[in-house]
C-alpha cells in the first residue's frame, strides 16, 4: 500500500488565539506545524478585541477614578481630562508589543507561518492561491466576526461594530448599544467612565444574560449606580441616521444618540472554507459540529479527522491538548472565562441557569451530601473524564 506523502504533521488554518496556541502545542509535541493566516497573527483578540478593549479600559478607569474620586485619595488637580489620541497611541503600543511577541513563538518552536487565505480542498489539504499544504491533520481555527441586526448595516461611522468602535479615534457625545452581552457591558463601562452618555438596550430580560442571574443582578444596580440608562427587554425595530446621530426604532419608543453601537455577538467564520465540499456538518448557526475530542463529521476510520475548535468566544480560554493532542476530552463550557470592568466576572464550568446544573441543584442526580465537595457537579463532571481517559489512554479513531 502506497503511504501518502504529507509536508506536515499537522496544518491549522487561522492563526487566532486558538490556531497559534494550538500550533505551539503542536511544536512542542515533536509535531511539524503550519499555520495558515490572512491577516495578522492574534486573530480578533489580539488586534480588535480582549487585548485592545482591555487597554482603553485601564486608561478610562484610572481617569474616572482620580476625576470622581481623586480628593477622596488625598490628590490634588485643578484640570482632569484625556487626550484620546494618547489613549489610542497606548492601546496600540500594547498591541504591537504581543504581536512582536507572537512572533517571535513562531520562530522560537520552529512553526511555519504561511500568510494568505487558506481553504480546505480535501481532508489532508490546504490551498491557498496556487499553492498546497499537504498535512496528517487539519485543524480548522477560523475564528469569528461582528453580527448585525437586520435592517442595521454598519457604515462606520453612525452605526459601528465593536471593531469600529475598538479603533476609533474619538468618542462621542452620548451612544445607544444594542445588546448587553460580554462586549456591550464593557464598552458601556469605557464610555461611561469617559463621560459618554450611554443608553443600553437587551432584548432579553437581564444584563449579561448567559451569566448567572445574580450576577445579572449586581451588575444592573452597579450600571444605574453608574449613571447607565439600561432598558432590558426591549426589542429594536430599526434605526435610521437623524439630527446628525442615529434614532433607534424600538417597541417602547425612540432611543437617539450620536452613535449606535451593535453588539449582539459573534459569528463563526466558517463559510467559503471548503467545509460544504467535504461534507463537514455545521449547525444552522454556522458552527461546526463536533464530537468530545472536538473531531468533526468528517473522518475515517484508523485515522484521526479534520479537527476543528468550535469555540470561537473571546474569553473561553481552553489548553490547546483539547484539539486531539492529548487523552483527555473537550467539554464544552468547562474553560475558564472573564468579563471586566465595573464588576469582575469570572466563572469555571456550566452556568448555574443551565438545565443540567438546575437537575442537580434540585436533588434529581442521586447526590445526598451537598456539603462534601465531591458530590458536586463539577467533581462528578470530572471523575467521568478521568475514567474515560483511563479506559481510552490513546485518542480513537
């Protein structure tokens, strides 16, 4: 039987924070990794996502603290104000400092970087222009883009992203942001400290509403603390440039501000990838569907499938063992996450809104001592992953 030639080990195409994390990993391991990227290595997080909205948050906190509480700390100043533009310089600089460093990871564990638009042409090939990449395996990280309502197009300026709003110059006098998510929150907390007049607007019936409810809660009474209009509940029919601003169209009635930022979540960038010709299933949202070990539909047997990291939120934080380089499973909402700024959160593990979690607080799993740790869900959860890692100490297939 003839064995087929590959260039490498393994070749992951999109080189965000879970395409170079995941070929490090791979370097690391003994493996040959390419690494396919269209843009800058980081992906969204690096360049218009956690790291630079992190940055503007550090500059707009420790200005609101000294300007509303600076007396209290004994500081003295007869002016206290910004200059945008140095704000902007400074989460830039931060930027530029951890894509030198990312980099310089790829030279250090000998990681072929390979720069254009990769596409899947079977299960062990990339193609890019006119050039293959033969590989064992393929890991797809493509990563995620800004959604939007319908009827509601971005023009950058009037109605914007969060990427809009991530590299912006200035600020404006006041804005309305549809959607009070992980991204909305804190976008929210940045113009507010700057002392933007923010109107927050949720369709659903509480703030972050994939957190737990009493975090909801703390956070809603520290937003009005704040000065935040927060209107949850609130469905948007549309919006239209008006009075040199934006007016939102919503079932309660007209909301204007200068600016309209939507923040209603993230897409999966999987279409045009070659998923559809290989037969790969995706779900109607455009996330591919995977198994435990984060394999797709797409295998055969004796050999390991095209891998895909179907997480694609900004601050769902997962070792890259989880992409088929270990014995150990990937379940899903088990990493650790973050939000920040004016509450800190930060959670392991299923929510306790999820329908599970409910199952087990309500006594329904068997458990009779909920006060020793072990009969948590979380332990069980756990003691299942080890059996099972015991029972298969090799990844099938």
């Amino acid at each position: 039987m003839r064995v087929p030639a590959f260039d490498f080990d393994v070749a992951i195409l999109g080189g965000g924070m879970a395409g170079y994390p995941a070929a490090i990993r791979g370097a690391q391991l003994g493996l040959k990794v390419a690494l396919v990227e269209s843009d800058k290595l980081g992906g969204t997080c690096l360049h218009i996502g956690c790291i630079p909205t992190k940055a503007l948050l550090e500059s707009s906190e420790l200005y609101h603290r000294v300007a509303a509480r600076g007396t209290e700390f004994g500081l003295k100043a007869e002016v206290v104000g910004y200059d945008f533009p140095t704000i902007s310089a400074r989460r830039d600089a931060v930027v530029n400092q951890l894509y030198k460093g990312v980099q310089y990871l790829m030279k250090k564990n000998k990681i072929e970087v390979v720069a254009g638009k990769g596409r899947l042409r079977d299960r062990n090939t990339l193609e890019l222009g006119g050039k293959q990449i033969k590989a064992k395996d393929v890991v797809v990280a493509t990563g995620s883009t800004v959604k939007t309502l319908p009827g509601l197009e971005f023009d950058g300026k009037y109605i914007i992203s969060s990427d809009h709003a991530t590299l912006a110059a200035d600020v404006p006098e006041s804005i309305c942001i549809i959607g009070a998510g992980a991204v909305g929150v804190e976008f929210a907390t940045f113009y507010n400290q700057l002392g933007v007049k923010v109107t927050l607007l949720e369709a659903l019936d509480r703030l972050v509403p994939l957190e737990d409810q009493d975090i909801s809660k703390e956070m809603l009474n520290a937003f009005k603390k704040a000065g935040i209009d927060c209107r949850v509940g609130v469905k948007v029919k549309g919006a239209s440039k008006a009075r040199d601003g934006v007016s939102v169209d919503t079932e309660q009635g007209e909301v204007w501000a200068r600016q309209l930022l939507v923040a209603v979540g993230r897409a999966p960038r999987s279409k045009d990838i070659g998923l559809e010709q290989l037969g790969v299933t995706t779900q109607p949202n455009g996330f591919i569907k995977v198994d435990e070990w984060m394999r797709t539909s797409h295998r055969r047997p004796a050999s390991r499938s095209v891998r895909a990291r179907a997480r694609h939120a900004m601050h769902l934080l997962a070792p890259a063992d989880r992409l088929g380089w270990s014995d150990r499973t990937a379940g899903a909402g088990k990493g650790p996450r973050g939000q920040v700024r004016p509450l800190s959160v930060h959670g392991v593990g299923p929510r306790h809104h999820s329908r599970r979690d409910r199952r087990f607080r309500q006594g329904r799993r068997g458990f009779q001592d909920r006060s020793d740790p072990r009969n948590s869900y979380r332990w069980s959860q756990r003691d299942r992953a080890h059996r099972r890692a015991r029972a298969h100490p090799a990844l099938p297939g």
